[in-house]
C-alpha cells in the first residue's frame, strides 16, 4: 500500500551552523515575535526560507519567495547545507515534558517525561481516493497558496509531514532503536520548549529494505501537515501537466514525511479548548435549562479567590477523572454570588444517535463533535457557518488561558476538553471522515529544517 523510500537530505553542517542557531518551529506555530527571534539567532536560520519577512516595497522580482530560494541556494554553495553521500532514512526522536505536567515535583504527580520516535523518508504521493493516505481534518486554501509558491521557488520541503501509522509489533521501532544504540545522532538540540530532539542517519542497506518491507501493508493517516501535504499533491500535478508524463521515479512525486507508529507511548495528543465571546443574549441558567435532559452539572463553586484556585484545581482533577463519562468543563461568566466551574457529563440512558442524528456513529464519539453539535449549537446558537467565520470561537491550548479569558471579560463561557484518542484518529481518518477543525494538537512539532527534501 504505502510506497517509501530512502532519500539524501540536505541537512545543515553543524560547523558552519549550530542546529539550535538556525532550525524553527513549523510555519504556523512562527509567531511574528519568533520570527524575529530566529532572524537575529543566525543569518543562516531556516526562517529566511520557512517564513521570511514580507516588504511593501517587494515586487514580482524581490519578494519573500525568491529571497527564499536565493538564500537556500546561497547556503548549498557555500556548504552551510550539504547533502547526505547515501540514501537514507532518518531515525527522529523527540523527548519532551508532557504540558501540564510542568514545573510538578517529583513523584507520582511529577512532571512526566515521553520520547516520541519516528523515522524520515520520502513517502509517495497518493490521492485521497487510493485508500492509501487519509486526511482527518480540512484544508484552507490561503495556507496552501503561501506553501505552493514557495515551493514553486525553493524546490524544497524543509518542513516535514507528520504521518501516522499502525504497528502493534513495533517492528519498525525495533529497527530504528538498533539504529540509535550503533552511533551517536547525527544532530542533536534543545529547542525553546524544552525538547530534545535527536536524529540519526540510516543508510543501512538492510536496515532501509527492512523498513521498506514494514511499511508496505500500511494506511497512512495525516496527524500534521494537510495543508503542506495538498500543496505536494498540487506541485506534483504542476510537474506533470509540465512533462506532459507520469514519471514515478521523479523526487516530486514524493514528498518528505516523519511517519510514527500510532501503538507508540510517546504519542501526546493535547486538547484545544473553546472560548467563546458576541453571544447575543447570553445566560448560563438559559443555557443549563437547555441541556438539563442530556447532561448531568456537576457544580465547584467559589466565593473567594482563595477558595477559586482550590475550586479550580478540584475541576481540572474532576474532568480528567470523569473522561470516561464524556465530561465536558465549563466555566461560564455568571454574577458573582454564583460563581463557579462545572463538569459536565451525559446522563445515563442518553441515546446520542437521537442526541446527535446527523452525526456518524464513529464521530458521536468524540468530545468535541458532543460539544459542537450538543452545546454550542443548540443551546448557544453557535451554528458551524458562524465557527468557521470565526465569529464566536477562538482556541486555546492551556486551560489557565481559556479560563483566564472569561476572568477578563473576553469571553462569555469557556469550554475544556479531554483530548482525543490516537485511534478515534486512526479509526474516523480511514473511514473516509474528517474531524471538526482544531480537534487534535499533536506535541510536539516537528522540528523543520532537521533534514530537507529537494524536488528537482
């Protein structure tokens, strides 16, 4: 099913430029002030060519894409970038703190430490239609106007495709934990949320066909990077129109991709909470009235300040263990004298295909279809046109930031969620379903720029 294959990356020459200098987050976790930042780091920082800086004065001739692929084209000359001698494949691991646990003493309640392995490869692209790829969310085309162009100049992915995989034997992360015991990583860095990333090169003629082999069996489902992904497909579609043929062999007919076995420990997959704001004529005893025959409140009320950070944490404990449950966290703007967080959580006997009728049995699973669908619409008035306009919802990853937003009067209730499963991914992406936008955060990025692709 899944074609991939080994490719020479072009990587930085850690003599010329130290890899905590000049790799960067994804281009969209690039925040105008970590722009700035990777600008000042190094000259040769890969934001030049990942998101450089826009001008007014740019024309058709200088412009943020053509400074892009003169300056990779620069850094390739003058061996700041060099190629691998061999085919490879690239053992990728990531060790992190899982967010949330941070800062947490030692002991059972500790900060907790997970390794997320991968391997890169340049995996062949496939339509949605072949049954071989599956997407779990939708694409916007402002994102993937921006990718084509680059890619058009540079000729280069420097971000990587996050694609998940299902492995239960582990065989390909037996391979690759052999690799890693051989040699010490080739690159090796500590990024600006802590995480240590460590890649090693396989050039291993057994090891790749052993890899190959592993793979050929598999469906592939997108975690991260369906914007970048399309973009492929689109510049793949380019070149062929171009040629005039179909040439299976040619490097853009792939593109690079970190693939992760979806059975490993390491795989975090974090919330995105809601906040929601402009609700015309909000009331959160209108709104409990309305979900009384679907949900059981359970109710942490506070007076004080002092009594709101015990409240608080006695929430946040509440809707982790209730998970189970299908517990929803709400903390809504009320009068002071009812102020209060609250879990919750569908009543026994509650039939969510009567709930949910328009919704797949496959989607009435997860938490944030239940909150869409069972609350924000029907209760709130929050209808899908009006989250995609993004005229009532905006997103958080922390749960202190969605709270903080309805202290501060920015927002009329917040919602908190459970994250996600790996499997309800796997499951609803190979059933030909997408999720609602932002239902998964994968942690942590994919570092780019760690190794690049050439598609020429």
């Amino acid at each position: 099913m899944a074609q991939i294959y080994p490719f020479r990356a072009f990587r930085y020459n850690p003599a010329s430029a130290p890899f905590e200098c000049v790799l960067t987050q994804p281009y969209d976790k690039i925040s105008p002030a970590m722009q700035e930042k990777y600008y000042a780091a190094d000259p040769h920082n890969l934001i030049s060519v990942e998101k450089g800086r826009a001008y007014p004065t740019d024309t058709p001739q200088n412009n943020v894409y053509t400074r892009a692929a003169a300056a990779l084209a620069d850094w390739i000359r003058s061996n700041v970038v060099t190629q691998d001698p061999a085919p490879s494949f690239y053992s990728y691991t990531q060790e992190y703190t899982v967010p949330g646990t941070v800062g947490r003493a030692a002991g059972a309640q500790g900060e907790e430490r997970r390794t997320r392995r991968g391997f890169i490869g340049a995996g062949k692209l496939e339509e949605y239609s072949a049954g071989v790829v599956f997407r779990h969310e939708h694409t916007l085309s402002g994102p993937k106007a921006d990718r084509l162009e680059l890619l058009r100049h540079t000729k280069t992915h420097t971000g990587q495709l996050f694609m998940l995989y299902s492995d239960p034997q582990r065989r390909i992360d037996t391979i690759l934990e052999e690799a890693e015991s051989a040699s010490a990583p080739a690159t090796e860095m500590r990024d600006e949320y802590g995480v240590v990333h460590q890649l090693w090169v396989i050039a291993d003629a057994q090891r790749v066909a052993a890899i190959q082999q592993a793979m050929e069996d598999q469906k592939l489902v997108i975690a991260d990077g369906h914007h970048r992904y399309e973009t492929a497909l689109n510049y793949r579609n380019e070149c062929r129109a171009r040629t005039g043929k179909i040439d299976t062999g040619a490097a853009f007919e792939r593109a690079m991709m970190t693939f992760v076995n979806s059975r490993s420990e390491g795989l975090t997959i974090l919330p995105t909470h809601r906040v929601a704001a402009h609700i015309h004529d909000f009331s959160w005893t209108a709104v409990r009235r309305h979900l009384e025959p679907w949900f059981a409140a359970e109710a942490f009320p506070f007076s004080t300040e002092e009594k709101k950070s015990e409240a608080r944490k006695n929430f946040l404990a509440r809707l982790v263990s209730a998970r189970e449950k299908r517990a929803i966290g709400v903390y809504p703007s009320t009068e002071a004298q009812k102020r209060a967080f609250y879990v919750l959580t569908l009543r026994g006997g509650v039939s969510l295909a009567q709930m949910l009728p328009n919704v797949s049995p496959l989607q009435r699973g997860l938490d944030v279809v239940l909150l869409h669908d069972g609350i924000l619409e029907p209760a709130l008035g929050i209808t899908p046109q009006a989250v995609t306009a993004e005229a009532n919802l905006t997103y958080e990853r922390e749960a202190s930031a969605a709270l903080e937003a309805v202290d501060s009067g920015r927002a009329q209730i917040s919602f908190l969620l459970n994250p996600c499963d790996v499997e309800q991914v796997m499951k609803i992406a190979t059933a030909g379903e997408v999720m609602p936008q932002k239902s998964t955060d994968f942690f942590p990025k994919l570092l780019s720029g760690i190794a690049m692709y050439r598609v020429e």
